[in-house]
C-alpha cells in the first residue's frame, strides 16, 4: 500500500549562471517551464499535496505553477532551509515527502515511484538518487556503508579527499519519511564550507539516531539539473530524443526524426506521417493518419484524421481543421475553423474565419480581417468556390454554394448560390498589340539609320 504523498519542488534558487531576467525553472524544454516537468513528474504520481518553495520577488513563478500553492523562501539559506519554509504548508502531513528542484526537467515519474517504493520497502527515513556523472565535480557524495546502505551525503566543499574521490553522487531528489522530516531538519545547522542549511545533512543526523537511509541510482540522463544555457540546450536535445521516440512507438512515422521538433504537450493519433523539418509548437492536437510533409509550423491547432498539411504550411492558435481538410504549400491559417473536405492548397491567409464543408479556397486568397484598429470574420459557406486572387474584406459573409470570381475583391455580403465579381471590367482591343510593336520596330529602325 502506498502511503500519502506531498511532493516539495525546490525553486527558489536565482539561476545566475542563466544570465537571464527569467527566473531559471520558467526557461522552457519542449516548450513547458523547466517547473512545469518536474510538476507533471509530481502529478503522475498522484500527491495529496504539491508544495513549490520559490523566492522573493517570483510571481511569475507562482504563476505558471497555479493552482500549485507556493511559499516564499525569504533568504536563500540552503536547501534544508527551502524546506523548512514549506513546514507551515505541511502542517499535520506525515505521509511521504518528496522533494523536486525545480530546475531537473528530466527525471520519469517512474523514477520517483521507484525511489518511494524503496523507501517504503526498506522503511527508511530517507532515500536518495544517486547518479554518477562524468565528472563528479561539485556534486555531493552518497557516502555509503559496509552493507551497501546510504551512510551520509557529504558536500564537495565539505569532503575529504579520500569522500571526493566517490563516482555516486547525490541528484538532489530526496524521499523522506514525514514522521521524521521536521526533527531531522530541526537538527540540521551551518557550520559548514558555505554557511548554509544542508537538506542533505539530513541523512547523517537519521543514521545517528539510528534510523535506516537508502539509495537508488538513476541514469545522469534522468538526473541533469540545469544551471546554465548549454544545459538548457542539452536537456532540450535529451527530451526532444524522448518525445519523438515516444510518438513513434505510438505509431507515428518521423522520415527524419532528429529534424522534427515536438512540444511536451503535442498529440499525434497513430498513422501520422511526419516529413523533415517540423515543428510542432505548443497545444497541437493531431487526429488519425494525417500526413504532415516537410517544412510545416504548427502552433495552437487542431486538425482532424485524415488531413493533409503543406509543405511549408503554418497552422498557428485556433487553427481547427476538420476531417479530410488539404491545407497545402504557403498556407497559413490563424483562429480559423475549416470544416470537412475543405481545400486551400496553395497561398493563402484564412484568418478569423469559418469555411463551409467542402468549400474550395483559391490560390492567393485573403481574409483581410485587420481594418487598422480591429480584427473582423470572415464566414464562408459549404461548397462555395472561392476564385484565385481574392480578397475577402471583412466582416463579410459568403453564402452556401456561392462563387467567386477570381481576382474579386468582395466587400459586400455574397447571397447562397450568387456569382460575386469584384472586379475591373475586362478590355480588349483588337489588333492594337501588333500595332504597338510595329511603330516601335520602326522607330527603332530609323534611329539607327541616321
Ligand atoms: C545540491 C545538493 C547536492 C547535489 C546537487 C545536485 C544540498 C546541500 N546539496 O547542491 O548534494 O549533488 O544539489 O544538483 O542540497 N534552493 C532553494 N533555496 C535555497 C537553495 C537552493 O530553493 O536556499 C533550490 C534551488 O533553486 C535548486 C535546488 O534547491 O532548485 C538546489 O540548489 P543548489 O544551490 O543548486 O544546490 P547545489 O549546491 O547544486
Ligand atoms: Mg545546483
């Protein structure tokens, strides 16, 4: 039986190395906060309570983690302090108590199902990840003893040479018996390389007391916090790897996987055939056998099984295709709702629009929906054909069956079943293109005489 679940993301940390007015956790991977990871990890989970500790000033971190409650961290004193100005939010919890930095976007919820399964199997106070990087560095060493059980995590600051020289180091996530949490920590002091409130300490004071500790280990993959913009960079590479495996294992077939870029929240139904060079922006849900050739951008979209999308189309918010709908080259389509069967397969800007069931939109038609000030629709009925070249200057509707010359621009309302032209009148005059070119050949001719 898995006891309840309170899960703290640690975010109050500045980010310095950033360079940024951002604070860090809000710097996005596959487009989703850095926070917003480790809280979908959390979820998974099914916590009774999610606490994120965030510092002063970071509204716009309690923003993007809403409904999530935070606290504010007054002073960055460490991480057992971080914690501890979570105790009030916790009050009466004494189920498990999982800690998360807000800034390690990679670690599975299995990972952390696994670490709380251990916990609970050896019943220890606490339970730690462990992973070992290539270069330990500044990381702190999982200290462990003779019976391969967790001994004390040691700061590198604060190690010996001999501790240093230990490969297994500590990724910061930390399982906690809620019993014990606020003890331990109440024991925890400074006196250390850098003055501060050691979580890890933690593990040392429950060994004293006689208290089990335990680690697991975890790939560095899963582990990597991000502190820098090249680490960004490597997480955003790490996850990208994973979504695009996931999908495909879903079904989806990538021509060039490493070319096509996906959002964490990208929905893609199976049979999906996604060429070179596609981006998949934020919310794009995409239904059953869609056919996506190379060099389209989505954003914001919809699109309904079966569709066939560019090259080189752009779906951008409120883009909703229906089934069956041929969006081609140089097609860019904006809160615009396409029904069945609707074609627009080459040039075109249908924004602020609703278009008919199998209505055809010519090449080279716009919606032009800015007036200067305000945005205005433009409705388009069923089986209309709209002719190449035109603009629709809206608010303007074209009625069911309608059609429009090519060219037109239509400003005015177009009744079901009416021919609308917007148009100068054609002129031809007969045998005046011959005339033309003679007098200039002769013109010619006489100039070059003299
Ligand atoms: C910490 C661990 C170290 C581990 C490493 C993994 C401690 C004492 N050390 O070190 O063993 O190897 O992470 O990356 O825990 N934070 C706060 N308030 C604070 C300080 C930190 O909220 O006062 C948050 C930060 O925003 C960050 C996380 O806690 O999300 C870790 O803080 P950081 O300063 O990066 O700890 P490290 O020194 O890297
Ligand atoms: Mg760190």
């Amino acid at each position: 039986m898995n006891k309840p679940l309170a899960v703290l993301i640690l975010a109050a940390g500045q980010g310095t190395r950033m360079k940024s007015a951002l604070p860090k956790v809000l710097h996005k991977v596959a487009n989703r906060p850095m926070i917003g990871h480790a809280l979908a990890a959390a979820q998974a989970l099914k916590p009774e309570r999610v606490v994120a500790v965030i510092g002063p000033g970071m509204e716009s971190v309690a923003d993007s983690v809403a409904p999530v409650p935070t606290v504010v961290q007054a002073l960055q004193r460490g991480t057992g302090d971080a914690v501890m100005a979570a105790r009030g939010a916790l009050n009466g919890f004494a189920g498990d108590v999982l800690v998360l930095y807000g800034d390690t976007p990679l670690t599975s919820s299995e990972t952390l199902a696994k670490l709380l399964a251990e916990r609970q199997r050896v019943d220890a106070a606490v339970a730690v990840i462990g992973m070992r990087p290539d270069e330990p560095g500044a990381y702190g060493r999982l200290v462990l003893g003779k019976d391969g059980t967790l001994d004390a995590i040691v700061e590198a600051k604060d190690a010996s040479d001999e501790q240093r020289k230990i490969t297994l180091c500590n990724s910061g996530v930390m399982a906690i018996d809620g019993k014990h949490l606020w003890s331990l920590l109440d024991a925890v002091g400074n006196s250390n390389a850098k003055h501060e409130y050691y979580l890890t300490d933690i593990v040392g004071i429950a060994r004293s007391r006689g208290l089990a500790c335990a680690a697991i280990e975890a790939s560095v993959e899963e582990m990597m916090g991000v502190n820098s913009r090249a680490e960004l960079a490597e997480a955003e590479a790490v996850m990208q790897r994973r979504l695009r495996a996931r999908h495909m294992a879903e079904g989806v077939t990538f021509t060039a996987p490493e070319t096509v870029f996906l959002s964490a929240d990208t929905e893609l139904g199976r049979d999906c055939v996604v060429g070179p060079f596609v981006v998949f922006g934020p919310e794009v849900s995409i239904g059953e056998g869609v056919e996506i050739p190379a060099f389209c951008h989505l954003a914001g979209a919809k699109v309904g099984d079966r569709a066939i999308l560019g090259p080189f189309a752009r779906l951008r918010p409120g883009a909703e295709l229906a089934e069956g709908v041929h969006i081609g080259n140089f097609v860019e389509v904006k809160n615009a709702k396409l029904a069945t069967g609707v074609k627009a397969n080459h040039l075109a800007y249908l924004g602020d629009a609703s278009v008919g069931e199998g209505t055809n939109i010519g090449a080279g038609t716009i919606t032009c929906n800015y007036d200067g000030v305000d945005k205005h629709r433009t409705e388009i009925g069923k089986d209309v054909f709209v002719g190449t070249n035109s603009s629709l200057v809206a608010p303007v509707t074209v009625g069911d069956g309608a059609m429009i010359a090519a060219g037109s621009v239509i400003t005015d309302n177009v009744p079901a079943d009416a021919l609308a032209l917007g148009r100068g009148r054609q002129v031809v005059k007969e045998g005046r293109a011959g005339a033309w070119k003679a007098q200039k050949r002769a013109a010619k001719a006489a100039k070059k005489k003299r």
